[in-house]
C-alpha cells in the first residue's frame, strides 16, 4: 500500500438556479430612463453585472445592457467611477 486511500476529487457545488426577475414580473420594465432599475445590474464601478450572476436570461439582459449603455449617453448614469 502507499498510503493512499482515495484519489483526488473535486466538491460538486449545487447552486438553486436564479431566475430571470423581468420573466416572472411582467409589470417591470425596462427602460433607460428608470435608473432605480437600472442600478442594480451595475457595480460600484460602473461595471455591467453579467447574466450568470444576475440571473437574467439572454432577452433580458441584452435589453438591460441596451438601456444601460443608452443611459451612460444621455448622461442619466455614470461611464465610470472617478478615482479620487
């Protein structure tokens, strides 16, 4: 024997499935003059949250990012945070 008794195994991580909050409440919407809405897919830094961790599905969060961007123009967001 060389003292081994199990080999290596990597932990298996089960997660509950996010789910896309804009599917399951068809009353929100989203547009890019509501920044309430808007800043809860944005970092502290300015950063757009991705769907992985937002739990969004694709329609949604190419909407969200669409409004966000057109947000940032209009000057209703920040691009970024000033680092003073």
């Amino acid at each position: 024997m060389t003292g081994k008794r199990h080999p290596k195994r990597r932990k298996t991580f089960y997660q509950k499935r996010k789910i896309c909050r804009f599917c399951s409440d068809s009353t929100l919407d989203i547009s890019y003059k509501d920044f309430n809405t808007l800043k809860h897919f944005v970092t502290e830094r300015g950063k757009i949250i991705p769907r992985r961790i937002s739990g969004n599905c694709a329609k949604h969060q190419r909407q969200l990012t669409r409004a966000i961007k057109r947000a940032r123009v209009v000057s209703i967001m920040p691009f970024s945070v000033s680092a003073s």
